[in-house]
C-alpha cells in the first residue's frame, strides 16, 4: 500500500486557479497512477468502521474516488450533483465556497429511511460542499456516519465544521495554507 506521503507526492498544486491567490490542489495526476489510486481508495476504506450502505460522492471528483470507494466497501453509490443535473424529484441545499457559492442537489428517493451514509468528496476546504451533502442526507432520513476526503486544508476549518456538527471526518492528507 503507498504511504501518506507517497500518495502526497502524486497531488500537483496549480497556482492561482480558479482565481488569483489560489493554490489549487489536483488529484487528476494521482488519479492517473494506478498505484497512487489503489493506495488511496485501500486507506479510505480502511478508515472505515461498520456497515455503509451508501457512498454519497459530490461532484465531481467526488464520483471518481466515491464509485470505486463503493465498490471496495460493498454499498451503493449517491450521486450528489450541481442542481438541475438530475431528472426527477430533487431536494438542494444552497452551501458557500471560499471562492463563491453553489448548490447541490440528489434525487428525494435516493436514500431510505436510516441508510448508513458516507460522504466523499476529493478535498475538504472550508467544508460549505460537504456540509450541504450531509444536510442532503439528513434532510432524506439518511444517518451520516463520517466524510472521507484525500486531501484536507485544514487552515481553512471544514474538518473542524463537520466534527462540530457531530461528523466523524477523516483525510489522508493535508496542506497548509489555502
């Protein structure tokens, strides 16, 4: 299995994207290695305790580490996507970004009542998107059950927000600064 800092090594930083004084981490190049790749969806699984029913992935990194996190872990997968890209009924959840904001949106029917859900996302900034995905699951009768990210910049405080609001969160690496 790669080491944490192996794995960090295959996460190329791109300076001032999407805007001036951003350093912005790109997974793309660690999801290009298939070592790096297994080596993260290994560690992610591992940190996991208990059944999961579903993985709740955002897009859209998310979809990449939350579909093959799925399989790994014997659950389903939930798309969480940008609103108005899911046919269907759907329940949103407006959320802030550090450079903006959004909202995202899943299918009202996509969790039953109870399921154990697991929110996965590529990296965990300020935590407004993966604070929304765990309201969206809530809101659906869903019981979070942690949040799973490759990268945490915890100078930002998302990690801290989700274990305020009682989120077991886990990273399998971090970067200082934003």
């Amino acid at each position: 299995m790669a080491s944490a800092e192996q794995l960090k090594a295959l996460v190329r930083t791109i300076p001032d994207f999407p805007k001036p004084g951003i350093e912005f981490r790109d997974i793309t190049t660690l999801l290009l290695d298939r070592v790096g790749l297994a080596g993260a969806i290994d560690a992610l699984a591992a940190s996991v305790i208990g059944p999961i029913d579903l993985v709740a992935a955002v897009e859209a990194r998310g979809f990449a580490i939350g579909g093959a996190l799925a399989v790994k872990l014997g659950a389903g997968l939930l798309l969480i996507r940008k609103d108005g890209k899911l046919p269907g009924k759907t329940i949103a959840e407006d959320y802030a970004l550090e450079y903006g904001t959004d909202r995202l949106a899943m299918h009202i029917d996509a969790v039953a009542p109870g399921a154990r859900v697991l929110v996965v996302d590529d990296l965990i900034a300020t935590g407004g998107t993966a604070l929304a995905a765990v309201r969206l699951v809530r809101r659906a009768g869903g019981l979070v059950v942690g949040a799973r990210f490759i990268i945490d910049l915890p100078d930002l405080g998302g990690t801290a927000a989700l274990v305020a609001d009682g989120v077991n969160a886990v990273s399998l690496m971090e970067f200082e600064g934003d």
